[in-house]
C-alpha cells in the first residue's frame, strides 16, 4: 500500500467514554507518513471538535436509533467514502454490527477490550473481529481461551502519558489525605473505605472527585452522617485530566475498593506522580498491576481490617511510605507507559492489514 493505512477510530463520545485520552495519545504519536488517522463518533460532537480538527471527525449511525439494517448501511457508507482500510474501536459496548459491516466491505476490524462484560452479543463482537486486544492478562482466561482466539488476540497494556504525570514537589498538610479518582457508585465501593474510616485516625481524611452516582451518594451521605465522618470526607465534584497531576500533589494515598475492574488507569496515573496507591484485587488488572512489584498494595474486600493496617502503616511510617512511591513510579514507566503501548498497536495495525 502506497498511501498512508487509513485508520477509523470509533468512540461513543469525547466528553464521558473514558478512552479518550488514550485515543489522543495514541494519534499524537502514531507516524504520519505511515498513519492516516479518523475518529468516527456517536455523541457530543462539540466536545470532540475541541481536541479533534472537524476534518478529521466522522458522525457514526446510533443504534438505538435506527434498524439494525439501517444501521449496517450507514456504517458501510462511512466506511466507503472516507476509504477505511481499519477499524479500531474504542467502544465499551458489544455493538458486533460494527465488525460485521466490516466484513461485508472487505475492512479489517480491531477492537481493544477494557471491561469485564461478557454477553452473547460480546461473543458475536468477538466472532466478527479479525484481532482484539485486551488490557490485562486474566481477560485471556475470562474470554478468549477458545482455540478459535488463538491467533487473534494480543495483550496491549494502557500506558500513561508520562510527560503529563510526573511527581511534582510535595506539598504539606495538616492532614493525610486518602484519594479516589473517578466515578462514585457501588462498583466502585467507596462504602468500604468509609467503613476503614471509622478505625483510622481523625487526622486522616478522605477525598472523593469524581461524578457521583446520586443514590449512591445518598446511602454514603447517611452513612457519613450517622457516623461522625462529614468533617474528614470530602465530595470534590468531577476533575478535568489536565488538572489531575497537580491534584494527586495534594494527596497522599490513593484508594481503589472496587470489585471490579478492568485495568485501572488511575492507578497509573497516581503511581507515575509519585502517589502510592492501595487497591482491592478486583477483576486481575490490579493484580497485573501490583503483584509483581508491589503486592502489599493490594488488600482483601473481605476484611477491612486489612485496609486499616495498610492506611495506618502509610500514614506513620515514612520509609514504608517512600518506599511504595518509588516503586510505583519504576513499575510505571518501565511497564505502562504510553509510548509502549503506542508501539504494540503500530505493529498490529501492520499485521492485521497484512494477514488475509
């Protein structure tokens, strides 16, 4: 092929589907002589025109909108007239009529997978790909240990963009603050940790940024309410990914609990700005993460005691604690940084337009 590999990337939004900033990543750094990229979008068109050149943007059909027929036409036109040699979809759900245009207009189709949902439509999405990519090793046992995956997957960790998060100068406190970033709902069970709140010392308080789940938020409310705790936690609302670096410079520990996850990008993000971080081993990615460096990072949903020690031996010993730091900051980069993963995906494209 002569010409630059015209690459589609689809995406259901800029604004709320969390892939972005990876997506921005990767076309910063993809080869220009070698790529030719576009990003096709469902939604939130003027939140894409802010990152994204208008001329290099496409409006993908919504398929709850239209027929499934309805649907495989339109896509097929995008597909044609803007001459798609690949898809590589970004979409956190089993659309498999996605790669099924694809087969029908001879495009090749990856899609990269980020959730632990599994579904028939999951199956049929994966069925009509010709390569997925998974983040995170335990999604090989979870989904695609059927010989017919065989040879068509690939493990491509997410990487940080590490001239975004760096360690910045440390600020000081009066208190130690624990940390979370990102959604608030039950997956996520911040319950859990304001449960460990109750035996730490009133001196360590917690901070919560991000967009909130509002029922959710009630039964923390209440909990925090009956508990004596509205002094030491803190709702501070949705954090733009611009600002979050200086902000994880004002904490001191981030907190993950959820029960499950795929490959938790805000760990990353914490231990490349020299933030230590606990988590609960929740779907394998923080296992793949922590293990093998770190696996006192990680502790069980099954007794909160467990995170309580861990706060505790943060928050008062301070070799422990640079001890984490530094070693978060070295599994970062050399593991999970961005250009890593801008290189597995330069060479897929180029063997996935290659294999017949």
């Amino acid at each position: 092929m002569n010409r630059p590999l015209r690459i589609l990337f689809t995406i259901p939004n800029f604004k709320t589907a969390g892939s972005q900033y990876v997506l921005l990543a990767l076309i910063a750094r993809l080869n220009k002589h070698n790529f030719n990229v576009i990003v096709g979008i469902e939604n939130h068109w003027n939140d894409a025109k802010k990152v994204i050149p208008v001329s290099d943007l496409v409006e993908l059909p919504k398929l709850f909108k239209v027929s499934k027929i309805s649907f495989l036409k339109q896509y097929i036109k995008v597909l044609k007239k803007n001459q798609i040699d690949l898809v590589h979809s970004w979409d956190y759900k089993s659309n498999y009529l996605e790669p099924l245009a694809c087969r029908l207009s001879g495009v090749k189709y990856l899609y990269t997978k980020k959730n632990n949902s599994w579904s028939r439509s999951w199956q049929l999405k994966s069925l009509f790909s010709h390569f997925i990519a998974y983040d995170q090793p335990e999604m090989k046992k979870r989904f695609f240990s059927n010989k017919h995956y065989a040879n068509k997957i690939k493990l491509i960790p997410h990487g940080v963009d590490l001239l975004k998060f760096f360690p910045l100068e440390k600020t000081t406190n009066s208190t130690f603050n624990l940390c979370y970033v990102g959604n608030v709902n039950r997956n996520k069970n911040q319950l859990f940790v304001l449960k460990a709140m109750l035996n730490l010392p009133d001196n360590i308080h917690l901070n919560l940024f991000g967009k909130c789940d509002s029922n959710y938020k009630k039964e923390l409310g209440l909990f925090i309410q009956n508990n004596n705790l509205k002094h030491r936690v803190h709702f501070q609302g949705f954090i733009n990914q611009g600002h979050l670096p200086k902000m994880l410079n004002y904490q001191d520990v981030l907190i993950l609990s959820s029960f499950e996850e795929g490959l938790p990008i805000c760990l990353l993000e914490a231990m490349a700005c020299g933030l230590p971080v606990l988590s609960s081993d929740s779907g394998g990615g923080t296992r793949f993460i922590l293990e093998e460096t770190m696996s006192d990072a990680l502790f069980s949903l099954d007794d909160v005691n467990d995170l309580v020690l861990k706060c505790k031996r943060l928050s008062s010993d301070r070799k422990i604690y640079d001890e984490f730091k530094v070693k978060g900051e070295k599994c970062v980069k050399d593991r999970f940084s961005i250009e890593k993963e801008v290189l597995s995906y330069n060479i897929l494209y180029n063997k996935v337009i290659a294999t017949k």
